[in-house]
C-alpha cells in the first residue's frame, strides 16, 4: 500500500462539490446511476445548486452489495490487525483531509464550519483511528463445559452490513457504523441522505486508496428507492439505521421479512434538570451545548426539555437567552459564524411549524440571536433559535421532536414531580442533571429513563462511550467495542471432543 495519499486536499468546496458531482462509489470507481439519474445538491445557506448526487435505485443498489459480498470473502479470511490497520490508516488520512471535508460539510448542510463542521470532521477521523486498535479485541471465550471437551467461541463477521444514514452529523454517524463493521470483517454499502450526499462519497474516495476495492461502497438516492432495495437485498446480512422513528419502524419491518438483525438510533427528546444547588453559570453553558445551538439543534440528543427549579427558573432563562443573544448567525463557511443554516426547506418549515404550535398552545416564543442582514444569505434557511417558556407540558413542542433550535423551558418545585415529568416521553435517548448534592445526582441517575446520563456536564458522543437509547430511541447501541462486537460480529460456539 503506497502510505502517501495520491489525492490532494481540496479545500474549495464549490469545485470540490463539482468534481464529486452525480457519483456513487462501486467496487473501488466513482460511477454513475445505471439510470443515469441526477438530484441536486443544494447550498441551504444561498438555495443556489452545488451538484448533483447519482440518483440510485435498485439496480445500483445490486451492484454495491454484489461487490461488498464478492470483497467479504477475502476480507473476513484477512487477520483482524491487518484490517484494524488498514482502518486506521484511513483514519490517518481523513485527518490530512479534515480541512476539505470539514469545509464540504458545511456547504452543503449549512453547519457552522468552526463550531460544527470541523469538530465532526475531526471525530470522523478519531473514530477509525479508534477502531482500528481494537481489532486485536475480537476475541471469544472458553468455556468449561466438560474437562474433555475443549469449547471456544468465536466472533465471526455477519457479512454484508447496510447503513442507511442520516444528514445531521452524516460524517460521525457513518465513521461510527463503518468503522466497526469493517474491523470486525464485514463489508459495507451505504445510503448517505439525501440532502448530505457528497462529503461521505469524499470519504469513500479516501477509503479506497487504502481498502480493497469493494470493502466500502457508498450510493446516493432517496429512501424508498434505494435505502428500501438495500434493506430488502437478499445478500445484505445486518442493516444499521440511523433517522426517524417512522422510517426506522419501515426499515425494522422490513428487515424482519429477511430475519436479519437491525441496529437503530432513532429520535429523542432529552431532558436537562438543574437543580436549585446547581452551579448555574456552568449549567447555562451546558445547556447551549445541550441545546445544540450551533447546530440549529438539528440533534437527536438535543436538551428539547429543560426542568429549572422555581427558586433560579427567571435567572437561568435571562442568563441562556443572553448567551444565544450573543451567538452570531451567518454564512457556514465564515470562521466568525456560531450557527448555520438550518439543512433543507421541508426541515424548515417543520421547525416553522412547531414554533407556531407552540405559540397557538400559549408558550411564550422567546427569539434569541438575530438573522444575518447580508442580503447574499438572503435565500438562506436561517431560524431565531427560540426558548419556550410559560408553556404546557402537553404542547407539540413540548413532547414531539422538533430537530431544531426550539428549546422548551419548565419551573417545577418537587424533585418527585420533576423525576416523573422527565421520563413521561415515549423517547429515552439522553439526559442531564445538574446538582452539587451527590444523593440528588445519585438518585436521578439511576431513575431517568435514558440510555445516557450526564451529570453537570453535556459532552457528545464519544467514540469509546456506548451510545444508543431505549423506548422510542432506538435498539442497540453504536460507538464503544461492546458495539463492533454485540451489533458487527456473530458469535459460533465450536467444541472438540478430546475424550
Ligand atoms: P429525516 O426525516 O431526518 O430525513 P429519515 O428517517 O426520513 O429522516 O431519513 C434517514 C435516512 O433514511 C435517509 O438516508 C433516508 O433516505 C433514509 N430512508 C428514508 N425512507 C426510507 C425507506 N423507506 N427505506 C430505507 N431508507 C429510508
């Protein structure tokens, strides 16, 4: 394998998102639909197009998972290190090409390139650095079942693994399902989303210089007719899903038909506690980066539902509408922008029509930062971040899932009341509390219904920190080893009789 990257770091993503332009990635070569079919790719920042994305169907869909099953054969037989090394080497060169993609991204979702775009760009890159060391931990067991029968297990890979992305952390979330698959001796197709389709096909071009050709097949195209084909194909083995809980029931059903396993990471709608013993200088800035602020809160752990004690409910709101005040909204790609665009018109009118429901149900709609005045982003998919307060606990925005900058702020007095208003959501992704009183974290910890709990602190996912929800949120967990092995391996028991 030559160690130098034949393709140099394009850090303009306007010609960067031409040259990409109406490809997929298939057996090792960029090609085209065998439709020949197009979309375009838009700039939410401007509404001008960018590119186009390969529109894929059924027969492209074939063609990806052929090749993946054709590379399994030799990749599954190849030691775990080597291939946890040649992961890591495309860890290696992501991080040479963190500029360009994080610039990429940023045009064509509309997230703030430094408070966004980059810091994902650069978790993509940890994320196969990481994995590649674990390959060494594909381990089984023995097992004492008889003095004369010596029984191992082993962890074998599932074969052909489908993942069907999402558009709001597309780079991460797709690191944290291929990295993993492809260690464990899979082989991968993915469905990038719609409205984020040419950075993750950049990655799949930076991947094959190193994989052998057919390790990691990338398609663009639309749900029903190409994620729906890739689910549905007869040699696709495992599906990992990221999106909406109505889709991920469509996909579940359908993987059902086949009886092959199914990871999904669906909504949320977390909750934030602060109680009145909380520092709360430090619980204001966990609730900007709770919030997602910076990513119109186009997040599915986003803190939708903050529950502030009476005694500093008044400081804490003045206090978090000041610092989203003071956040600046502009042109993604401006180092100076806090927060971008929101990424597509359908998603906007959604958010559009939550704040309105919100306001119709009597919350009061509290706008924060201000829309940018310069008349290039005119066209731009820019929203005021807004903060609900005085509003009904049965309130559209206070129970559904919004995916954007909404924010729903409630008084309570009585910690049991509190506990029980946070776990009544059909979702159960997130949560985060915030107290100095150690019986008080103790307790709500292991009382909130969520598949991650904080406490005085909101980091996000982390590739070494098992992550996934429960209830509505999903099934299965993804990031950690627990994950390469419970959602990317199966487990053979083999006994040799020595009697
Ligand atoms: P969102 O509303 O946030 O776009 P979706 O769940 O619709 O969330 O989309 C997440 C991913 O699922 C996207 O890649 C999308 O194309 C894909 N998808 C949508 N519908 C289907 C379907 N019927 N079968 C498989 N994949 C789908």
């Amino acid at each position: 394998m030559n160690m130098v990257s034949s393709i140099p770091q394009n850090t303009d993503p306007f010609a960067l998102a031409k040259e990409l332009s109406g490809f997929h990635l298939i057996d090792g070569e960029m090609v085209k639909a065998v439709s020949g079919k197009t979309f375009d790719v838009v700039n939410p920042a401007t509404g001008a197009v960018i590119g186009q994305a390969a529109d894929g169907d059924e027969a492209d869909v074939d063609r990806a998972v052929q090749s993946a099953a054709a590379a399994q054969k030799a990749w599954k037989k190849m030691p775990a290190r080597e291939r946890g090394k040649l992961v890591a080497e495309c860890g290696r060169r992501l991080t040479e090409h963190v500029e360009e993609l994080a610039r990429l991204i940023a045009l064509e979702t509309g997230k703030a390139l430094r408070t966004e775009s980059r810091v994902e760009a650069n978790v993509l890159a940890d994320a196969f650095v990481f994995y590649g060391g674990l390959a060494s931990e594909l381990k089984g067991e023995s097992v004492p079942f008889n003095p004369n029968m010596l029984t191992v297990t082993q962890r074998e890979p599932i074969g052909v693994v489908g993942a069907i992305i999402p558009w709001n952390v597309p780079l991460m979330l797709m690191a944290l399902k291929i990295a993993p698959a492809l260690v464990a001796g899979n082989t991968v197709v993915v469905k990038s989303a719609e409205e984020a389709p040419l950075t993750v096909l950049r990655v799949c071009q930076i991947m094959n210089e190193v994989l052998p050709k057919g390790c990691f097949n990338i398609l663009s195209g639309f749900g029903p007719e190409c994620g729906g084909p890739l689910v549905a194909h007869p040699k696709v083995g495992k599906v990992t899903f990221t999106g909406s809980v109505e889709t991920g029931k469509i996909v579940s059903k359908a993987a059902a038909e086949k009886l092959i396993p199914v990871t999904l990471e669906l909504g949320g709608k977390s909750p934030m506690i602060v109680f009145a013993d909380a520092d709360l200088d430090k619980a204001v800035a966990g609730a900007v980066a709770g919030v997602r602020f910076t990513r119109q809160g186009q997040s599915c752990t986003a803190s939708s539902r903050i529950y502030v004690h009476e005694s500093i409910h008044d400081e804490f709101v003045a206090k978090l509408k000041a610092k989203a005040d003071a956040m600046k909204m502009g042109d993604p790609l401006d180092e100076e922008t806090d927060i971008g665009t929101i990424v597509s018109p359908d998603q906007m009118e959604r958010v559009k029509g939550y704040i309105q429901k919100g306001i119709d149900a009597g919350g009061t709609a509290n706008l924060c930062s201000a829309l940018p005045d310069d008349p290039a982003l005119k066209k731009g998919l820019y929203v005021q971040p807004v903060i609900f307060t005085d509003i009904s606990a049965d309130a559209p925005p206070s129970r559904e899932e919004i995916f954007g900058p909404v924010t729903c702020v409630f008084k309570f007095t009585d910690y049991e009341q509190v506990i029980e208003a946070a776990n009544d959501s059909e979702f159960g992704l997130a949560a985060t509390v915030w107290t100095k009183d150690l019986h008080t974290a103790m307790d709500a910890t292991q009382r909130l219904e969520a598949g991650f709990v904080q406490v005085n602190q909101n980091l996000v996912v982390q590739p070494n920190l098992s992550y996934g929800g429960i209830k509505k949120s999903g099934i299965g967990r993804e990031a950690s080893l627990e994950a390469m092995l419970e959602h990317f391996t199966h487990k053979k028991t083999i006994i040799f009789n020595m009697g």
